[in-house]
C-alpha cells in the first residue's frame, strides 16, 4: 500500500507542476523579466534593452520588472541578453493591483 501512495503523490507533484508551468508560460507581449539579483535597475533595463523590449513597470526589487515587445521571439532574445528567468506578467500581482 505505501508503493501506491507513493505513486499517487508523485502523479499529484507532477501535475501541480504542469499547471505552474502552463501558467508561468510567458505569453503576448508582455513578460516578467528576473536579471541577476546583483543587477541595478539600469541593468535590468539593459537586458530588455538589448532584447530589443520596452521597459514598462518595475516593483521594488529593482532586478524585478515587467518588459514589452511585440516583435515574436521576445523571450528567447531576453535569456540571450541575459535574463535569468522570464515568466508570465500575470505574476506580477502587484502591477494589477496598483501597489
């Protein structure tokens, strides 16, 4: 019995982290960009910069920000340019609540 609660909770995991993934896809326009927490704000906006984007919105963490293109391919050319991570802006709570 615990090989199958076992098996259970691993098809449980799995699927948590699918959905995670679907939703943190980044898709249209505009994306979170995470650079290196050692960045500064300008270099957070080079990255988007040389990715050919648009600075939109930052929150506190200054390596955190929302960036927007819509040239296709955006995402792709923000790792290139040294993004560490690029997520949804959806995630970005903060930006749709105003705060």
């Amino acid at each position: 019995m615990p090989a199958a609660g076992v098996t259970v909770s691993a098809y449980f995991v799995f699927s948590l982290v699918l959905v995670a993934a679907v939703i943190a896809r980044p898709s249209g326009p505009f994306m979170l960009v995470v650079t290196s927490p050692n960045q500064s704000a300008e270099g957070n906006m080079a990255v988007i910069a040389k990715a050919g984007g648009r600075f939109v919105w930052a929150g506190r963490a200054p390596w955190i920000s929302v960036a927007q293109s819509d040239e296709p391919g955006f995402a792709e050319r923000l790792f290139d340019a040294g993004a560490y991570l690029v997520l949804n802006h959806d995630l970005a709570v903060g930006c749709r609540e105003g705060k």
